[in-house]
C-alpha cells in the first residue's frame, strides 16, 4: 500500500508477525499504546477497524519493544501536501 511503512516488510517484523500471531499494523499499534501514544490508524475498511481494536489482548516482551523502539527508518508518512509552500517544509531537523 503507498503510505505503509517500509519497516512492515522487515525481517524484524516478519519474526515479530509470527511470533505474535499478529499483523505488523497490529504490532505497531500494541507498542504505540504501551509507549503512551494514541495512535489514529487509517480506518477505510471495515476488516482492518476489527483488525486495529484487537490488540488489547496480547503484550509485547521487553526485548521487542526494544527493537521497535530502535528503528530509523527516517520516513515520512504524510506528506503535508496542503503545506508545501511553508518556509520550513519539509520540516528537516538538524541537530
């Protein structure tokens, strides 16, 4: 799908879909919960609702949040297309 994130097709989280029994969207959205953040998933198809609100009823391990929290895929997933005149866009940090 054009906005799904490249690390959905990692091998991390391919090893992660199959440990957990899960989808990578539903990995992702476990850690964003656990990390305090509520996450506002893409809600188009009535399959993937059920699919996001299934994810009370497992925890991810320690080492696995770890990892997810380790990734730098440095993407941006959206694009602030109704923005791209502002002096700043696209927003790059240098630190």
């Amino acid at each position: 799908e054009k906005h799904t994130p490249i690390y959905f097709f990692s091998e991390g989280m391919k090893r992660l879909v199959k440990k957990y029994k899960r989808s990578a969207a539903q990995i992702v959205l476990r850690y964003l919960v656990d990390y305090g953040v509520i996450p506002i998933p893409k809600a188009g198809n009535p399959l993937h609702i059920k699919e996001n609100l299934k994810i009370f009823d497992f925890k991810l391990e320690e080492i696995d949040i770890r990892a997810l929290r380790g990734i730098k895929s440095k993407e941006r997933l959206v694009q602030y297309e109704n923005i791209k005149n502002h002096k700043f866009y696209p927003f790059e940090r240098e630190d």
